[in-house]
C-alpha cells in the first residue's frame, strides 16, 4: 500500500507516476474522501470543545438562578445532543477512512526512477545476455514431444486425472524434477546464506492481502469451498513474506544484510485470462512447483539486495549452462506490488525465442505497510517499515522444459547437465 502522508502531501505526482505504468489514479476521489475525513475530525473537535465547555454550564445555570435540578438537566440534554453527534461523526471519519484504505488497497505501487518507460513486455529494457544458444543439425522437438517420445511426460493421464494444465512425470524424469529442487534449494542455502523454510501451502484471506495479490487478483487464484476464507497458494512468496506480517524485528535479528529465506513450495494458479495461451506441456500450469527467494532488509539496502538477489537466480541458469537474457520490466509491464523488476528469460529452441523463468522483485515498502512488517532503528529506537523483496530461484517446472529443450539429441534422448548429475546417482542422460 502507497503512504498515504506521500499521497496525501501531492496526489497529481502520486497519479502522473501511475500513469507511467498505464494505472489511472482519480484524484478528485482520493481528495473528496480524504477532505471528508478531515471535516469530520473537525467537526468533532468543536464538538468535543462544546462538551468540555457545557459541562462547567451548572454553576453558571444556578448563579443565574436556575434550580439546580434544572440546571442538570439542561446541561446533560446538551451533552446528550453532543454525544449523539459526536457518535455521527465518528462513525463518518471511519467510514470515509475504510474508503480511503479500500481505494489504496486497489492502487499499485510506485515505479521507483530507473524503471524504463513503456506499456507492454514490447518496452523491457534488455540488460545483458549469457549464453550462446544451441545449433542442432537435425530438426528440433519441444518438451513435449522429447517426453512422450521417452515415454516419461503423459499430459493426456493427467487430463484424464484432473483435467487440462496438468502434467504426470514418471521415472528419470520425475527424479530429474526433484533433483532440480534440491539442486536450487542446496544452491542458495550452502552458497548464498538463504535460509531453507517450509511452509503452508493454503493461506487466509489476510496473507493474501499482505502480499497485494488481493482483492486485485481474486480471479487467478483458487478458492477452497470452506467456511473460512482460505485459498491455494499462487507461489511461496504469499506465506513466506507474511513471516514478517505484524511483527517488529530488532537490529539484530535482520544481521547485516537482511534476513533471507529459500522455500520450495507447490503454485498453483487458475490462469484467468490465459485462454488460449501455452496450452501445450508444461509452460503455463495450473500447478507447478518453484523454488522461492524472499528477503526482509532494511530500506537502504533494498535495491542492493535486489541485484543480489537476480544474480542468485542466474547463478543456477549459468550453473545449468542454460542460456538466457535478462530485462528489466518497463513501468507498464511491473507486477502489482513491484517498484522494481528483473526477469530472467531463458532460451527454448522449439520456440525459437526467449521465455521468462524467474522474476526478481523489489516492493520497497509497499507490501510491508500492507502488512505492517518493521524493524526497530537502533539509531532512533523507532521501529520502521522493513523493505521486501523476492524472486523465483528458479520455476522448477519451466527450468525442465529449458534442459529437455537445450539438452535433446538426434536420438531423442537428453544429456543431463553436469551439476545434476550427483542429484541423480551419476546417471547421465534420459533414454538414449
């Protein structure tokens, strides 16, 4: 959620920095609620000045000759009248107040300077490419026809188990899945000094919240037919940046660089809006697993800890010798919640192209005032909103398809990167 001082203190900039990213913020609406907010406290003021000052009418009531009686009983009919008003208006602060917050909750953040211009993935600003993608001599097959051709990918048993967006694995291929997560977890924990996490894999209402992905994003998301509101995760960035959800951490406890947490987890997500698109294999699933990377630093180191954090994901793409490039997101084309965005996008040779497999975020204090996550600045004693960042490390299910892709032979088979290899008891190839 913006900060509503800085909304408050200059609307029009809040809202032409929201244009930028294709999001109209009406000011006019914002200024209305927030002036009857500001009225209402007014208003109650006086009237809270009028009690103080009816209260001490008594004595004046009986010098003037009233019985003391009726002088009592003027005086609490007029703080009766006050009181009744004073309920109105207060109830009317908090109304026009729940607007206001039920407005911001809507609203997305800011994009912070460095964001690139622009309205669509068209604009992303690409930063640097690594790799040289593979030259085949013979012709090239995608995920899907490699796996059934092995006889390892079966998206036709997973329909008929559930239905469309789901995939089953068997064998070297289900190990090499699992051997991809303990590589990623192994990876940033042993290497990059993330701390490993389990999680829930259903989350309330509040988390949701917390995080931005609600009200917005209700369509994407699966709702459990329960009497509580509780909901299938869309990815581990829900229940892991809600670790922070209400608390104050100490100096301390953040250490020098922030705190850092890795944690593979099951997403699942409806797709709303992806009709039509990716349909085949593995690319856009209703479930899929990712390797999460969230971490909770202090607001100066939050653009560091992003560029650290995007080097973790890339470091198990160069590990994987996948080719890929990275971009940063135009202001059009940030997530909800995101001031800042760097995509990894690895190469697919059946697609000739390209495609996203990690998106590494910094939400600056935007998903922390949602959720009021703080720390306490020794230097003041007062604790202060903590800045939150994540990023996938990597998307297990699409980081499959780039090794399956890349990896295929002639024969149908596929090589098996060096780094996995002890992760699958030295076997070295699918098929073959």
């Amino acid at each position: 959620m913006l900060d509503i001082k800085a909304v408050r203190q200059d609307p029009q900039s809040v809202a032409e920095a929201l244009n930028a990213r294709g999001f109209k913020f009406d000011v006019a609406h914002f200024t209305a609620l927030d002036a009857r907010r500001k009225q209402a406290d007014i208003d109650s003021q006086k009237l809270l000045a009028e009690r103080k000052s009816a209260s001490k009418k008594i004595g004046a009531l009986v010098g003037q000759g009233v019985s003391v009686e009726d002088a009592k009983a003027q005086v609490n009919a007029t703080l009766e009248k006050i009181a009744g008003e004073l309920d109105a208006l207060t109830e009317e602060a908090r109304q026009a107040q729940a607007e206001i917050e039920d407005l911001l909750l809507g609203v997305p953040n800011v994009p912070v300077q460095e964001v690139p211009p622009g309205s669509s993935e068209a604009d992303n600003a690409e930063v640097l490419r690594w790799g040289e993608p593979p030259r085949f001599d013979f012709p090239v097959k995608d995920h899907v026809e490699l796996g059934e051709g092995l006889q390892l990918l079966d998206g036709e048993m997973a329909g008929k188990i559930t239905g469309s967006r789901f995939t089953v694995m068997y064998g070297k291929l289900a190990r090499l899945h699992r051997a991809l997560t303990q590589f990623m977890l192994n990876l940033h924990v042993e290497e990059h000094g993330y701390e490993e996490i389990y999680v829930p894999y259903i989350v309330n209402r509040e988390s949701l919240l917390g995080t931005g992905n609600l009200p917005k994003f209700e369509a994407d998301l699966f709702k459990l037919r329960t009497d509580h509101d509780l909901y299938l995760i869309p990815t581990a960035e829900v229940p892991v940046t809600n670790i922070a959800r209400d608390r104050i951490f100490e100096d301390d406890e953040l250490g020098v660089e922030g705190i850092r947490f890795a944690c593979h987890t099951p997403c699942f997500r409806s797709e709303a809006g992806s009709y039509g698109r990716d349909t085949r294999g593995m690319i856009r699933q209703h479930q899929f697993e990712k390797v999460e990377l969230v971490q909770f630093v202090r607001a100066h180191q939050s653009m560091a800890a992003l560029e650290q954090l995007v080097g973790h994901a890339e470091t198990v793409l160069q590990r994987l010798a996948l080719p890929y490039r990275k971009v940063m997101l135009c202001a059009g084309d940030l997530g909800f919640s995101s001031q800042k965005t760097y995509d990894l996008e690895v190469w697919l040779p059946a697609q000739d192209t390209y495609r996203e497999i990690s998106s590494c975020s910094s939400f600056g204090d935007y998903q922390a005032r949602r959720m009021q996550a703080r720390w306490r600045n020794p230097a003041t004693g007062k604790p202060e909103l903590l800045h939150t960042l994540n990023g996938s490390g990597l998307a297990v299910g699409r980081t499959l398809v780039a090794i399956l892709e890349n990896y295929q032979r002639a024969d149908g088979s596929i090589a098996i990167p060096d780094a996995l290899q002890p992760y699958m008891g030295g076997v070295g190839e699918l098929g073959g």
